[in-house]
C-alpha cells in the first residue's frame, strides 16, 4: 500500500472520530451526524467505516493483472464515489431546490459526456472531456491481456475526471464558491487516484494513450452561463461517481456493486 494513501487512511481516521467526539458533546443521540457543509452524515459514518474495512485489504484484490496491484486505484475509487455520495444531495438541494434523486431523473445521462469542453486558443477546436462509460454489466476481465486493456481504459476515464474537477474547481473559484472544498479534495484525491493507476501502468510495461494525454493537454477554461455551470457540476459528479463504480466493478472481488 503506498504511503500517500496509508496518510489518507490516518487522516480520514482522525476526521471520523473527530466527527463522532464532537457529535457525542453537542448533539442529541437520534439526529444525524452533520459535518462542515452536510457533508458527513451517519449514513457517510457508515460507508466511510466500510471504506476503511476495505483498506485493511479484507475484501478488495486486483483481478488477472499479474504485473501490478490495482488494490490501491481501488480503495481510492471506493472513498471517490463515497465522498460524492456523502455530499450530493446538499449539493443539489443548494444549487437546485431538489433532492439528487429528482435532478437524475429530469437531466439525461446521455448528455454528460457533453457538459465540460476544452479548447484550443482560438476556441476552434475543442475537446469532450467527461467520458462515456461501456454499457452495463461491467464484469472483471477475462484474461491478463483483457486487464491490461481494461486498465489503460479507466486511466484514460480518470485523466478526463481529473480534468473536468479543474473545470468545475474554476467555477467555483470565479462564480459559486459554494462547494470549492469539497470540489478540491474530489480534485485531490483523482490526482491520487491516477498517479496509483499510473503506477500499475508503468510496472505492467504499457504506454498510456499519448493522443489523449495531447487532447486534454488542450486545458484552456470554457465559461458558461450560470444554468450551464449547475449542469454541468451535476453531470460531471454523476459521471465521476459511475466511472468510480467501474472501477471498482471491474478491479475489485468486492460484493459492494451497484445497479
């Protein structure tokens, strides 16, 4: 396990308990849990005790990639989507009036891989950045040279999040400035969470997708008007949330998937 994420495993220790300690002196038993911004709730108590189990390596292993470990990219995906689980519904009950649950039914999935572009100086040429996942169901691979596809795959998936975070981190700097922390430990942790797949890359002898690398090198900010800018920070946090559960799908022997 790297020491980055043995600190991440510390820290997160050390914010759960504090959470716990101060929610024993000053609230009443029967209310949930309420962190700074809503973000740690008893339900996010529960999945994060659980993220840490998978931690201890009980339950996560890297499936057919006998070169290197996906334990790490793993755990990382796991505290990813629960981080934006934890926080969602605040977000947007503050940026729409609704709960999540409404906003995903009304906003077509099918949309996202458009709501975040790069361009070029002259504005000529752009980029998609949010990638569009493989249809359901996402089973582990089934041969070494399967996992090895699979991982240049969710490398490239996670190089396009890290990129849309820069997007949505930039319109909470200029414009919203609502959730710029949690925006920025999101951003944080996928720079994490791509220096541990890149490792595993690197160790499996396999050469990243150099004309992806060129396309979001493209990083020049494209603003939008404040109803695009509120789609756009859902839609990249769907997204973002599914592509963890790719991951953690196809990586992971754990029983945790979801529908």
């Amino acid at each position: 396990m790297s020491c980055s994420l043995r600190r991440l495993i510390i820290i997160a220790s050390l914010v759960l308990f504090g959470s716990w300690a101060a929610s024993c002196v000053d609230r009443p038993a029967h209310k949930p849990i309420q962190g700074t911004g809503g973000v740690t709730t008893l339900t996010g108590w529960g999945r994060w005790a659980e993220t840490l189990a998978h931690v201890t390596g009980a339950w996560v292993t890297g499936r057919n990639l006998s070169c290197g470990s996906m334990h790490d990219p793993v755990l990382y995906a796991y505290m990813i989507r629960d981080m934006i689980d934890d926080f969602k519904d605040t977000y947007s009950l503050q940026v729409f009036g609704v709960q999540w649950e409404t906003v995903d039914k009304i906003l077509d999935p099918r949309l996202d891989n458009r709501s975040v572009e790069i361009c070029d100086e002259k504005g000529q040429q752009c980029f998609s950045v949010v990638p569009t996942l493989p249809p359901p169901p996402h089973r582990p691979p089934a041969s070494g040279e399967q996992a090895k596809h699979l991982l240049l795959m969710v490398l490239g998936y996670t190089q396009r999040y890290g990129v849309a975070f820069d997007t949505l981190f930039l319109d909470q700097s200029l414009y919203e400035n609502q959730f710029l922390e949690e925006m920025a430990k999101l951003h944080a942790m996928l720079e994490d969470l791509m220096d541990s797949i890149m490792t595993t890359v690197h160790k499996c002898g396999l050469t990243p997708d150099q004309r992806l690398i060129r396309d979001l090198s493209q990083r020049l900010y494209k603003g939008v008007d404040a109803i695009l800018r509120e789609e756009r920070g859902f839609r990249v946090l769907r997204q973002t949330c599914l592509g963890m559960q790719y991951i953690i799908d196809v990586f992971s022997n754990s029983s945790s998937s979801r529908s």
